[in-house]
C-alpha cells in the first residue's frame, strides 16, 4: 500500500511521567498511518536486552504495549527498531559475533522480544560498524524464523545508498548496503533511509536522484527519513511546504516512492508537544489524502488500557 506513512515512536513519556499516548493517530480523521515503529531495542553483550532505559516488559511499557494491540487492529503495522545511535547490538558480543554460540544468545533475546510483543516487524537501525556476514546472517535468520508476512527493513543514512568506498559521504554501518540487497534483498522490504543530519536533504531531489540513478535502487523501496521536528536530531528538518513540493516531483518522476518516516512523534510540528499529531496529519495530505484507518475498540480493551496507564506513570 504506497506511499507509506510511517512514524518512530521513541519517547514514551512527558516530563512529568505521564505516558504519551499514540492513539490520536488512529482516532483522529485526517490521519492515514501506515507503520508505527517502536524504539529503540538494545541488545547487550551481558545477555539482556532494553527497550530505552528497561526491560521491554516493565511496568513502565504497559501502555505501551496496549495501545500497538489497538494500532494493529485499526490495520497499522507496528515494528521496533533494534539499534540506533547507542552501540552495542551489532557488536562482536552481540548480533555480529564471529561465533555461532554467542550470536545465537543474543539473536534469541530480539527474537523472543519481537515475538512476545506480536510485532508485525524489526527496523534494523545499524549506526556502529558492522560485518557484511553479520548482517546477511541477521537477515536471514530473521526471514527464516518470522516469514514472509513480518516486515524486515533497515534505516541507512542516505549517503550509504551509493555504495561503500565511493568518495560519497559517510556509511556509519561500514557494510555495503547494495551487496546486502543483492544477497538477501528478497528479505528486506524496503529501507527507511536517513536524509537529515548531514547526511542527505529533501529540500531539493538530488540525494534521491543520485540514489536511484547511481545505486540503482528501486524508488518504491527508498521511504524518505525526515525530522518532524527542528528539535529533534542534528540539522536537516525540511518544512512541510518544502517537502511537498519535493515529494510532487519525485512521484511525478518515479510514479510513485517508497513513503515518509517521521524521526519521531512525541513533538511533531506544527502541534509540537501538545499536539504531536499534526505531523501525521499533514503528511497524510502530502501523501495519502482521504485515506484514514478504522478504529475497533471493545469495552474489555478500554478497560485494559485505562489500569494500563496509571501502572505506567507510577513506573515512571
């Protein structure tokens, strides 16, 4: 279902503890989300592994937990991204271990975790360096263990989509990324590629164009990273108005692209803190107008989420 519309939702709780709840991007009429990506999981070398700060099952993820149940069954997939800019899932202790022994531990902790939750998928974030062995193997082991029907995608910086070594930019995975979908790319749906922080812009279409042109990459799998707010990461936040006239002429160059993703939800603009939907909203009208999910609810559920919330503000 192109384009996709796709948010990060890292930031689980306001200043005051209270947990920022994900429901308004179902609830809300002018929203037509496609994927929800929870993050970030981090797989440590002690044999544990954290959603943030604490164990995916804690109290404080209660809410949560509850409200990806009513995300999906409104038709959103919901994924977690493992990585990140905080190293040690794709180390030598970790996910790119040499050995069979101490991978397999570790890879158990995401798989566990991905299917506990009922994720519908992993997003596959790799900011320190990682092997080419290493992260086919990953690849793999995840398609062969959840199927064809679990989304597994990867979130390189732009100016990795050209290759490795080309005198283009900066690769912070240090594998190749076309050498990786030209070995398991039957098992990667599609790439939420970074064009902020350095590492590529949308204010124009020169880094997609060069990313299609050179690295030969299909344009329906390229989904645009942006910041959804000016606040959040290190530089590159695109205006809205900017990007739509972007993304018209990309679609009218291509027929059609891989989507957006929102780096992340907890303070979109224009509604900022107290309104982080906004974000969604204009981009449902970029990009998907007149398209919403259906919101099923039942009493049960209602309740559940109600206890749900207080057991994860008084966690926080």
């Amino acid at each position: 279902d192109l384009p996709r519309l796709i948010l990060y939702y890292q930031t689980t709780h306001d200043s005051s503890g209270r947990p920022i709840s994900m429901l308004p991007l179902i609830n809300k009429q002018r929203i037509a989300l496609t994927h929800l990506i929870v993050g970030a999981l981090h797989v440590n070398a002690n044999n544990t592994i954290h959603l943030n700060d604490f164990p995916p099952q804690h109290p404080i993820f209660h809410t949560l937990w509850n409200e990806t149940r009513i995300l999906q069954s409104a038709g959103i997939k919901v994924l977690a991204m493992v990585g990140g800019a905080a190293p040690g899932s794709f180390a030598r202790s970790t996910l790119d271990a040499p050995d069979a022994a101490t991978f397999e531990a570790s890879y158990a902790l995401l798989r566990d975790t991905l299917a506990a939750h009922g994720l519908d998928g992993v997003d596959i974030d790799v900011e320190e360096p990682m092997t080419q062995r290493g992260i086919a193997r990953l690849v793999e082991r995840l398609h062969a263990d959840f199927g064809r029907g679990f989304a597994v995608t990867l979130a390189p910086v732009a100016t990795a989509m050209v290759g490795l070594g080309r005198g283009w930019g900066s690769n912070l995975s240090g594998f190749d990324y076309e050498a990786l979908d030209r070995r398991v790319g039957s098992g990667i749906g599609w790439y939420n590629v970074q064009f902020y922080n350095g590492f590529g812009s949308m204010a124009t279409t020169a880094v997609f164009d060069r990313i299609v042109g050179e690295g030969g990459w299909d344009p329906r799998r390229i989904v645009v990273g942006q910041l959804t707010s000016p606040e959040n990461g290190g530089g590159g936040f695109v205006r809205p108005e900017r990007l739509e006239g972007t993304v018209r002429v990309l679609r009218k160059k291509y027929g059609e692209i891989g989507g957006v993703v929102g780096w992340e939800y907890f303070n979109g603009v224009p509604g900022g803190l107290r309104r982080p939907w906004e974000w969604a909203e204009v981009m449902t009208g970029i990009l998907r107008p007149g398209r919403r999910p259906t919101l099923r609810i039942t009493e049960e559920l209602a309740e559940s989420l109600s206890e749900a919330w207080v057991e994860s503000a008084v966690a926080a």
